[in-house]
C-alpha cells in the first residue's frame, strides 16, 4: 500500500512534469484521467492494473487512448516515477496504438455536421465556491445549441451516484441524459433548483459549502439564497464601497465556525485582500483546538460565559473551510468580554450578549498591519442582543476581576473587640472599598476567618495593599481566580 508521503510524477514529452500525491483526493481515475490530459492534451480512460478492477490500487492503473481521446495518433508513451523513499513506479505499454492499428476508416459526408465542442477542464468541487464552468460550441449548420452540464465524479470511493436530492455524498446537482424540457419548477423535484435546466446558457453556477452548511442546495424558492456569512460579507464591502472605503480587516465571532465559514469564502473570491481575524471566548477556543489538532475535537474544558459562542466541538465542514483559509484566531478572555459589553452599554447605548461584544472586544489584541489603513476599514460584527438584565451583576463582577479592580481574600481576625476598625485603619487604602465581608464567629478560640471582598479604585493601588497585608500582625491570603471558592463568590 501507499505511505503517507508517497507521491507520483508524471511525465510526458515537451511538457512540464505534474506531481500528485496518493491520497484517495488524488489518486483517483478521474483526476488521473485529467492530469494526463494537462500534460498531453488527450483524455484517457483510466482503469485498473492491467485493466482489471478496481480502477486505480496500489498496483497501479491502465490508460487507454481510444475513441474519446487520441484517436488516430500516435500519443507518445506516459511515464510515472515515484518520488519517496522505497517507492517505484514503472511504465509499460500493452497496446501500441496510432495510425496503423485503429482500424478506422471514412464514411460519406452528409449535410449535417456534429457541433465542435470546447468544454473547460474538469472541475472537482472545491471548498472556495461558488464557481462556474463555462463551454463554448459551434455548429457548422447553424442549429441553436442546447447545454447540458454533468458531474462525473460520484464524490469518491464513499460517493453516491446521483439519482435523487436524497444521497448522503456525491455530486450536488443532476442533469438529463437527454434535451428535456424542464420547467424550473419542475426541476425542484429534483438536485438543486435551477442547476439542472437544459438551456441555451453556455455557463453554469454551482452551489458552495457555505450553501451545503445552510441547508440551502435545494431551496423552496428555485433560487440559492447566500449562507449568513456570505450575506454579511457581501453587504459589508458593498456598504464600504459606497463611502469610498476598502474593507482592510473583518473581526468575526467564532463559536461552530458558520459565520466566519461563509465570510472566508466569499471574501476570498470577492475581496482577497481582506484580512479575516476570527475571535473565540478564551474558555471556548475550540476552533484554534481544532486547526492545532488538524480535525474537530471535542474541549475537556468549557467555560459556558459566552454561551452564544461556547462550542465544545466545531463542525466537520466549518473547520475544514477555515482551516483551508487559515485565518488568524484570538482567544478573548470572558472578563474583557464583560468589559466590553458595559462600555458598549454605557458609551453606546447598545445592549449586546456576551457573544455580541465578543469580536469588538477583541480590537485591543489586533496587529499593527490589521488595523485602519488609509482608503480602508477595520468592521467589527456584533451578533447578539439577547441579554438577560438578572446576568449584569455577574458580568460587573467579572469586568471588575478583569481590569484588577476585584479581590478576594481570606483574613483570620484575632475575636477581641477593635479588630475589624484596626483592619479598616491599618490595611485597607483610602479609595478601597469592602464589597463582601463574611465572618464566622468560633467559641474557645483566639481568632476567626472572614472572606472579604475589596473593590479598588486603580488597579496600581493592588501592591501596596498587598504590602500593608504583609505587614500587619493578620494572616491574609489572597483568593486565586483559578480557585473554586473564587468561583464560589463570584
């Protein structure tokens, strides 16, 4: 069998040698049979070693210039070499075809000849789509041309042919073997809407995996509607382009990848330029973990804040598109998050969810070369108003964790009348408020603990606090954020 790393190179003379690799994505019949046609400009048909089945093993394959391809020429011989260690490839010939052995011979010419056909090269469903593939004919007799599109690939050794909109893999879209009149209502019945119409249209659009993620390959209305991401990021540079504005860098919340899924894919055919930088809560990152990864995995860890975006898992689809983009990801942490959200409220007026203050709260963590440039813009999306009025104490408390500003500590008290006054005197500053004091009072013993909460007025004011605990004659132990009983208070 093949190793990860094997690779074949094939080569024909007068042109550049095409290397693919070994995959089940590459070594197939059908992308064989268009590599050699790259290189050669005849189309084979590729079928198994020594033209048995399967079409295309370990053992090799068989390419056989017929009637479709090479007709009456001589096709000079195809070579493959393989490039790995331990790995060889060899090339023989079974039949020597060509002028003298085709056996054709010429027929009467009649009045009516068949149209010259230029089709594009083959297409495989890429994951940046839409696409359209375009043909052109001619017919010498002047006859009107009908246009009729079909995929050949079944979707690989997993694939279905298509026969109804119902197969789980395989082509997204079904044509007639035959010029039939198909109205596009009729045609709903079918694949796709509107894709499987035989017209006098040379060119034909197919739908995306952003469309496949939406669940809009078969829509109702005989049209594919653009998936969320697409949508926004169309209107976003089409907005921008009215003030005479670029659109330099988008900020996307990330949580199961759909959104930033569907503004890669259009941004990438539609305004290359943009720089796509995807923000993920710092407790859910599971995005990052699945680019890290090379695949989904499922977050031992999950910090449910940002619940609009806390996804333990990410989807098959949504990271296989944005890892084929690469965009950069930052992991926000859910305290900057709450930040945002109250300035958002406060300077704004606008009430966001965690979610929805999660890509501008990224802002701050952004690179010199993705913020404004001259005849651009930096759009940060904001997707999320459902906010529950009860959650704003948690999200004070853990904006002013966040900025340094809220602390805990565990302080044991000598139990003697003044104790609390000398604390108030001695330890706490000025501007420090106390915000939680919980004291148990034990019998037959000297001191007793409290956890005391304090709110500081500067984030600078934290050292010296720390210094005057230190030195006072009480046992002080600050309360770690990490702790459970942080998380207890909070």
């Amino acid at each position: 069998g093949f190793d990860d790393v094997d690779e074949l190179t094939f080569h024909y003379p007068g042109a550049e040698p095409i290397t693919i690799g070994t995959s089940f994505l590459e070594y197939n019949s059908l992308n064989i049979s268009s590599t050699v046609y790259r290189l050669t400009g005849f189309r084979p048909t590729v079928v198994g070693y020594d033209a048995l089945l399967p079409p295309v093993s370990a053992d090799g394959f068989t390419l056989q210039f017929n009637v479709s391809a090479g007709r009456g020429v001589d096709v000079a011989r195809v070579t493959v070499t393989g490039d790995a260690p331990g790995f060889t490839a060899t090339t023989g010939v079974q039949v020597q075809g060509g002028p003298g052995t085709n056996q054709g011979f010429l027929v009467e010419e009649t009045a009516n000849h068949a149209p010259t056909v230029t089709a594009p090269v083959d297409r495989t469903i890429p994951l940046r789509t839409p696409f359209e593939l375009t043909g052109s004919a001619t017919d010498t007799d002047g006859d009107a041309l009908t246009y009729l599109w079909e995929q050949n690939d079944t979707g690989g050794t997993t694939g279905a042919q298509l026969t109804s909109a119902s197969t789980a893999s395989g082509p997204l879209f079904r044509v007639f073997g035959t010029a039939a009149e198909v109205s596009k209502e009729e045609s709903l019945t079918y694949g796709s809407p509107d894709l499987n119409l035989a017209t006098d249209d040379p060119s034909r659009s197919f739908p995306d995996l952003a469309q496949v993620l939406s669940g809009n390959t078969n829509a109702a209305t005989g049209s594919c509607p653009a998936a969320s991401g697409e949508v926004l990021a169309r209107e976003v540079v089409e907005q921008l382009a009215t003030q005479g504005l670029d659109l330099g860098t988008l900020v996307v919340p990330v949580g199961g990848g759909g959104l930033i899924a569907g503004a890669l894919t259009w941004l990438s055919e539609h305004s290359p330029g943009t720089t796509v930088v995807g923000a993920e809560p710092e407790g859910a990152a599971s995005m990052a973990a699945a680019l890290a990864a090379g695949s989904p995995v499922e977050l031992a860890d999950l910090d449910g804040f940002v619940d609009g975006a806390a996804v333990r898992r990410v989807g098959d689809w949504t990271h296989a598109v944005t890892a084929a983009h690469r965009p950069r990801l930052l992991a926000v942490p859910e305290g900057a998050v709450c930040v945002e959200m109250l300035a958002l409220y406060q300077s704004d007026g606008i009430i966001a969810e965690p979610a929805g203050a999660l890509s501008s709260a990224a802002l701050a963590h952004l690179h010199d070369d993705e913020r404004p440039a001259p005849g651009s813009a930096v759009v940060v999306i904001l997707s999320g108003g459902n906010n529950d009025v009860s959650r704003y104490a948690e999200v004070v408390e853990r904006a002013l964790v966040h900025e340094g500003l809220k602390h805990y500590f565990l302080v044991e008290f000598p139990q003697e009348p003044g104790a609390l006054r000398r604390f108030l005197d001695e330890v706490l500053g000025p501007d420090d408020d106390i915000t939680l004091f919980e004291y148990v009072k034990r019998n037959n013993r000297e001191t007793g603990p409290a956890l005391v909460g304090v709110e500081l007025q500067d984030p600078a004011d934290l050292g010296p606090l720390l210094h005057r605990m230190t030195t006072s004659p009480l046992r002080v132990e600050p309360v770690p954020p990490e702790s459970p009983l942080f998380r207890f208070v909070q």
